[in-house]
C-alpha cells in the first residue's frame, strides 16, 4: 500500500552540477507527473508520461531539464548545470488511468527539495 | 488557458466554526476541479474533486466544496473546523477539452484554526 516515493527528500548541490530526481509512482498506476513548487506559489506542471511515453513536455522550462521513465514505472528528472534559480520543491504524482483529459486523482509524493548554492 | 485563483493568502477561524477557503476558476469548457492540502514536510494530499453532477461534494476528513457553475467557484468548506486542520490547501483545475493532463493550481491559501 506504498504511496509514491521520492529521492533523495533533500538535495543541495553547487551551481553547474547536474542533479537527478527519481520518482517511485504508485504500483500499477499508468500516468506519472513533475511538477515544481517555488516558496510562496503553488506546483507548476513540468511534464508527464504514460507508460515509457512522455506525452508532454511543454511545462520543463529550458533544456537543462529532462525526464525519463524507460520502462513504464520509475521516473527520473535530471537538471544538468544547476543554477540558483532551479532551488525550488520538485514533486511527482501518478495516476492510475492514462490521461488526456480524464477524470483521475493525481496521487502526490513528498518531494525533493532542491537547493543550489 | 485555465487558471485558477485562491484570492485569500490566509484564513483564519476558532475552533469549532464553520470554515471557507476559497477559489474561483477559469477554463474553456466543463472544469474539472480539485482540493488538496499540505501539510509541513509532507507531500500534497487529496481532499476531493468535482467532475459532474451533485454541486456539492464530500471529501476527506469532513471537508466538502460547493461548485458553483454561474460564480466559476469551487470554494471549499467544514463545519466545524479542528485545529489540525491547520494548513496550506491548494485548489486545481483541469481542463478536460483538451489533450494536456496537467492540474493547474492556485498559489494557495494558509488555513490557521486556533483555540
């Protein structure tokens, strides 16, 4: 009965590094979201795949930042060459349906926490 | 684009009244609209969601919201509020014309309940 995980919850890394954000949906669920919170705002849509397919990417901001999910379950988000304004809360949610427009609960993680000093 | 607006950065209420958080919305076609709250060091929890029929829906932990069709509203509500309902709540909006899946949120509304 595991939720969706996240690792690691925290991350702080220098500015240039490159960070990978992995997500653990709930078993069975089809579609797997990113989103990104800043302090004060609520999550912003970075993008988000059903099955292995990323269906949407329009969210990710620059081309620092990708995402993977090679076999359909665990996802990762990599940001190469951080920078300060990449420190921010990067959730994931799954759902158990495929999207495009249905009427599925997104089910949340706890996050990672970036920050890049 | 769908939008949505928490126009209240912070309520706050005793104990035992009745609470409302609200949110206003903005989409082309039907919405389907959604509560979830945030509590410190933990991840977004779902409170309930309307998608059609009934106005008002059940959800969680007593909470309920009220879709309003005329208002674009989907303000959220308890009874009788507890001091652990002390948090920051999130209303979202989906638009299901379209093909994009994401939730669209507002930038939240703290919640301070006190004795």
């Amino acid at each position: 009965g595991a939720g969706v995980s996240q690792s690691p919850r925290y991350k702080v890394t220098k500015r240039g590094q490159d960070v990978a954000l992995r997500c653990d949906p709930i078993s069975g669920h089809v579609s797997l979201y990113w989103y990104r919170q800043a302090l004060g705002q609520g999550p912003e849509f970075l993008t988000y795949f059903n099955y292995e397919a990323q269906q949407d990417k329009s969210g990710l901001p620059n081309d620092r930042f990708s995402a993977e999910r090679p076999e359909g379950s665990i996802s990762t988000l990599t940001i190469q060459r951080t920078e300060q304004r990449d420190s921010a809360m990067y959730r994931c949610a799954s759902s158990r349906l495929s999207s495009g427009g249905s009427t599925d609960t997104q089910y949340f993680g706890p996050g990672t926490r970036l920050t890049v000093l | 684009a769908q939008s949505v607006a928490q126009p209240e950065d912070q309520v706050n209420v005793a104990e035992g009244n009745p609470l409302t958080v609200k949110c206003t919305y903005s989409v082309s076609g039907n919405p389907y609209l959604f509560w979830y709250v945030q509590y410190p060091n933990r991840g977004l929890q779902f409170l309930l969601k309307y998608i059609t029929g009934d106005n008002l829906v059940k959800g969680s932990y007593g909470f309920e919201a009220e879709f309003n069709k005329s208002q674009t509203s989907f303000h959220l509500k308890k009874p009788s509020a507890l001091v652990s309902d002390s948090a920051l709540y999130f209303c979202a909006v989906r638009d299901p014309t379209g093909t994009a899946s994401k939730l669209t949120f507002g930038t939240g509304t703290r919640l301070q309940v006190t004795l």
